[in-house]
C-alpha cells in the first residue's frame, strides 16, 4: 500500500521560487537528481511554480505542434525579411553621418494613428543588435499597453486618437534615447514620467508634457537625427488633426511642419519651444 | 555566465525569431488576440534588453534556449495578467476548459458579475469572439464558489433560530461531515505518494495536460508514463478503499461547496476525486 517516501521526507521544499533557468532545466531534465528532487518538492507544494510549470509545458506542446504542421525556416532569411520590415534599409537615409545625400523624407503624414506602419522607422545605422531591437520594438503597441496598464484600471477614460498618436510620439523618443544611450528603457520611461508635468486632467496635455521631456533628455543623448525620420512627425500631424482646439492644433502643426521643413536636424530649443507651446496653448 | 555564447546582444541578434515565436505562441495559447499577441511580442523584445540583457545574462545553457525563453515569457504573461486581472486562481474545471473559462469565471465568480454583464464584458470591452450559447455552456460548467466570512458574536446572536428548513439542514451538515471524511481519507492517500507522483497527477487531473505534455514538463518518457498514471490511479483507489472511501463515492460525495479549508487543496482534491 501506499507510504511515504524517505526521500520526500527528508527533502525540505527550497524557501524560494525557482529561478526561470533552473525550471527550464528541470524541465529539459539536465538537474542532476538532488536537485531534481529539491525542485519537484517545490513545485509540489507552490502552486505559483505548479501553474508556471503546467502553463510552460502546454506552449511547448503548441510550439511543438505548431512546428510539426509547416515547414521550418531558416533564420538567416527570416531575419532579412525582419529587417526589411523594421525598415532598417531606410536607416542610412536618416542618419547623415553615413549618408550625407539623403534623399527626401516622407511624405506627409496621414491624419490617422492607425495609418501608420505597425512597425517604426529604424533610427540606428549600427550593427548593434541592442539598436536593431529597439528599432523594431512597436511604439504603438507600447502605448496602447501603458494605457491598459497605467490608466484603464484607475478610471481614466479611454484615449482619445490624438492622445493615441502622442502617446505613440512619447514612446519613440523613449526608444531612441534609450537607444542612444544605451539605457535600460524602463528606467528611461520612469525617469521621463517622473520628469513631465504633474498628471493633468486631458491625457494629451499629459502626454505632450512626457514628449517636452523626452525631447530634453534626447537632445542630452544627442539623438538629432531621431526627429527628421518622420516617426514623431507623423504622431504630431495626427494629433494636430484630431485636436478640437483650433490653438493647439495649430502649435501642434507648427512643430510637425518645423520638423518637415528641411533634411536637416532642426535645433532643438525650436523643437522644444513649439512643443512647450502647444502645451501652454489650451 | 552564459556558457555557449558570452555576449547576449549577439545572441539575441540571432535568435530573434525565435523569441518572436515563442512570445507570439504564449500569448496566443493564453486567449489573447491578435493586436494583444503583438503588443506582447513587443514587451517580450523590450523585456531581453532591459537591464542589459539580464534575463540572457541569467540564461546558462543548462536548458535549449526555447525552453528557457519559454519559461520566462510564461511567466511574463502570467505577471501581466495578474497584474490586470488581479490575483485569482482558476478552479480546475476553467484550467481545463482554457483561458476563456477561466476569464468568464473571474468575471462571474470573483467580480460578481450577472451572466449578461460577463458575455458584455468578454465581448465588447475585451473582444472575445464567444457566441453567448458557447458563453453560456462554460458557465453553466463552472463550479460554485462560496465564499466563507468570519462573523463576531453579535452578529451570530441575531441570526433566528433554525425554523422549517432545520431538516434540511441537518443533512446538508450530515453531507458536508461526509464530503471532509472522504477529503482527509484523499489527503492521506496523497500524502503517501512521492512529489513527483503527486506532480503527475496533478498536472494530469487538475491541469488537464495531455500525457505527452506531462512527460515534457517533467522530462519523463512518454510512452511508460501512461501506465505508470494507470497504477497510480489504482494505487490511490486502493488506499481510499483501505478506509473506506470507494472511488466510486468520490465525485458524488465531494462537492466544490463543501467547507474545507484551503481552496486550492480543495480544487486539487476535487480533480483528482474526479478522476478515480
């Protein structure tokens, strides 16, 4: 009949959750047995680390499955494909350091945050994986997500399309100053929210108060080159479009035109005094 | 240290794709649609290289590099959930039935949401495509949940005097001395198993894994695994049955509202009952 285990006994459960690692390893069964047993004894009696467990095993499976019903790719052409989308191709053409006949920038900007590529412009000519990562991270997605997750569940109403297109502005200045300077982006965003006005009551002036201080910390990284790529251009052309405030509106478009204007950098206190501007305007 | 390869940028430059994969898999599997899976993908990127590449730096090759990412973007999407969702842990039955179960019975067990308000919900606010007859279906499978309060001796004093429904009482009572004497008797039984066999069954029966995922989680082989959760069952049986708890007994008998301690306990043990 049944009894207990010696083994079960004598093996008190570790105090602490299982290091992502050592649960992988667990669960490709390189842990040598002692330590096999001390996790399955954790596991056993934490269900955080059960849950873990089980839900790790059931994406494996899907990957498994998923893997078995197409055929497989090879990653040299995946990643040129990844390349090509995050238009990193186009970097040469937004940094003059490396391309100093440019040919011109966007067109104008459509009225719609949804109009958009998904995926922004790529702001580094380096090989620098750090740099192609950020580049391909979504701004858009970004910032959705900071909505559901900072401001949903405190009562907020949800963003209006411009709010959407300033947010989607803030974080690609988040991006490439962290980019830039190589800087954990959490932190970045942190430092920058803690640095923006005081939250006000309109998400936009909130966010655009976020965007005067991204554009301060991105000129002390010097990422001129960022601004002429149309990225937050284009956000400031459909926040100007759905701003019902007939003076901010017209800052708004004031700095998206600056921006425009010429192939060259524009100087930042410009950049910067038009944004303050469009700020102080309602 | 890393062990293969020293430098995380690089190898994150390479294994990109598979990181997209893997995230897109994981969100996709937890119920999340296709804009969701894509604001995950991004997360996941941005999770690689913050604080200079720690969780890379964490990786030591002890694992394949799937498995690993596998693990951390698992336990990224369950933080973020939480998060959202606020912590609850889903009955076994939801477990089984997938995400969207398990959404539907925090909106109608925990927030305390009528049926239409929970279907609105799912439907409208979070885009879930769930017709309201398959709406329905799940919830009428949920099991109830009742929630125990502590009350002081005031409020107790003016609580009446058993009247008409007394009988029925007593044999709710009866029911409920029954169903924690067949609980103990299945605790006992467990307890006599090793963690392992106990893991087994419970990722089996309470998470309602495949075998074959089983044997992945646990890095067992597969094909004796189906026997040896065989014998574990009869195993279990036959210590019920040694005091007088018949398998047969165990579904009938335990009840998702019966007063025991510790919901968790009681979800596994229900799961398990279910399947002896």
């Amino acid at each position: 009949m049944l009894s207990a285990r010696p083994s079960d006994v004598t093996t008190a459960p570790p105090p602490r959750c299982l290091e992502a690692d050592e649960l992988a390893a667990f669960m490709d069964g390189t842990l040598d047995a002692a330590a096999r047993q001390r996790a399955l004894v954790h596991i056993d009696g934490c269900p955080d680390c059960h849950e873990l467990l089980a839900e790790s095993a059931r994406s494996l499976d899907a990957q498994a499955g998923a893997a078995a019903s197409k055929p497989r790719l090879r990653p040299w052409p995946v990643l040129a494909a990844l390349a090509a989308a995050a238009g990193l191709t186009a970097l040469l053409v937004h940094n003059p350091a490396h391309s100093p006949d440019r040919p011109g920038l966007p067109a104008t900007p459509g009225t719609s945050a949804e109009a958009r590529p998904s995926t922004p412009p790529a702001r580094l000519a380096s090989a620098d994986p750090a740099a192609a990562l950020l580049a391909a991270a979504d701004p858009a997605a970004l910032a959705r997500h900071a909505w559901s997750d900072d401001e949903a569940s405190r009562g907020f109403a949800p963003p209006s399309e411009r709010d959407q297109a300033l947010m989607t502005g803030v974080y690609q200045v988040d991006l490439a100053v962290g980019e830039a300077a190589h800087a954990d982006t959490a932190d970045l965003r942190e430092r920058v929210q803690a640095g923006a006005p005081a939250r006000q009551k309109h998400q936009g002036a909130f966010e655009l108060g976020r965007l005067v201080e991204s554009t301060r910390l991105a000129a002390a990284a010097r990422t001129e080159s960022f601004f002429a790529d149309g990225s937050v251009r284009a956000a400031l052309g459909a926040a100007a479009a759905a701003e019902p405030d007939p003076g901010r509106a017209r800052a708004l478009r004031g700095v998206a035109q600056a921006l425009a204007a010429d192939a060259r950098p524009r100087p930042w206190t410009a950049i910067q005094s038009g944004l303050e501007q469009a700020l102080r305007a309602r | 240290m890393m062990a293969s390869s020293p430098d995380p940028a690089a190898l994150l430059a390479q294994q990109l794709p598979l990181l997209d994969e893997v995230a897109r898999s994981v969100a996709r599997r937890g119920g999340s649609r296709p804009d969701d899976q894509e604001e995950f993908v991004a997360r996941a990127r941005l999770r690689m290289v913050e604080d200079d590449y720690a969780v890379l730096r964490k990786f030591e090759g002890r694992s394949s590099l799937r498995t690993y990412l596998t693990v951390v973007l698992q336990r990224l999407f369950l933080d973020e959930r939480v998060r959202r969702w606020g912590r609850w842990r889903s009955s076994a039955v939801a477990r089984r039935m997938g995400p969207a179960a398990q959404r539907i019975e925090i909106l109608l067990r925990r927030d305390g949401l009528s049926a239409d308000e929970a279907w609105q919900t799912l439907t409208w606010n979070e885009g879930w495509a769930l017709p309201r007859a398959e709406f329905e279906r799940v919830a009428a499978a949920l099991p109830p949940r009742v929630r125990h309060r502590q009350v002081d001796e005031g409020e107790l004093e003016s609580v009446s005097a058993p009247g008409p429904a007394a009988e029925a009482e007593v044999v709710a009572r009866e029911r409920a001395e029954q169903a924690e004497g067949t609980c103990r008797a299945l605790r006992c039984a467990l307890a006599g198993l090793t963690a392992e066999e106990r893991v087994i069954l419970k990722l089996r029966y309470q998470d309602g894994l495949t075998v074959g995922a089983v044997a992945r989680a646990l890095a067992l082989p597969e094909k004796p695994l189906f026997r040896r959760i065989e014998r574990l069952r009869e195993r279990l049986r036959a210590a019920l049955e040694q005091q007088g708890v018949r398998g047969g007994d165990l579904v009938a008998v335990l009840g998702e509202d019966a007063p025991y301690a510790g919901a968790t306990t009681t979800e596994d043990i229900h799961a398990l009952g279910q399947a002896i």
